[in-house]
C-alpha cells in the first residue's frame, strides 16, 4: 500500500507558502525483491530446512541422520501438556468436548 508524504515550504517569515502531497511505495523495488526471493527460497525447503530436490532424491535416501533423542520444546511441551489434561478433565464418555476454537497459547514466566 502507499505512503503519502507531504512536504511543506516556509517563506522567510515562516508562513507556509506551499504544500506538495506525493505518494511513495512503502517497500523499495530491492526490498520487494528480497521478500519475494526469501518466498520462493522456504516454499523450495522442507520442514527440516532441506532442498525438497535433496530430500525426494532416492540417492540420497541414507544421507540424513540426526540425534537419537529428540531435542525438547519446552513451550511446545506446556501446551500439549495442558490440552491433554483439559480434555481428559472434561471429555465425556459419547460427548466429548468440541474443540472448535480451542485455541491455546504459552507465556514465559517472569525470572524471580
């Protein structure tokens, strides 16, 4: 969406003389390029941050490895944590809860 700016002229007394209103992109053309390119470049990754030529290319088909154990989100934890036991609390047996909407979120405590 555009800007418009507005430039305004003082004549020497400081009385305005003259106003001139134009309108400006609010991104730059390079900026606009490097969102686009930065665009094309995730929708060309998988979730991992692999090139989906890599990744679907049978040669490659034991070249990922990775740790064992799986790295903990704790954030992520919390969350589903808590959604589990809100609905274990308050499902029924034939009438579970309708979790249309349900929307959950975490926040970091304060450091004591």
């Amino acid at each position: 969406m555009p800007v418009t700016v507005t430039h305004y002229e003082y004549d020497a007394d400081g009385r305005m003389v003259r106003s001139i209103a134009a309108t400006e992109s609010r991104f730059t053309k390079a900026e606009v390029a490097l969102l686009l390119m930065s665009r094309r470049s995730e929708r060309e990754r998988d979730e991992n941050g692999f090139l989906w030529s890599e990744v679907t290319d049978p040669e490659n088909k034991d070249a990922f490895t990775g740790p064992e154990n799986p790295t903990v989100n704790f954030a992520t934890k919390n969350l589903l944590d808590r959604q589990q036991a809100y609905y274990k609390k308050h499902d029924k047996p034939n009438s579970p809860v309708n979790r249309n909407g349900h929307t959950w979120r975490v926040v970091k405590k304060p450091i004591q």
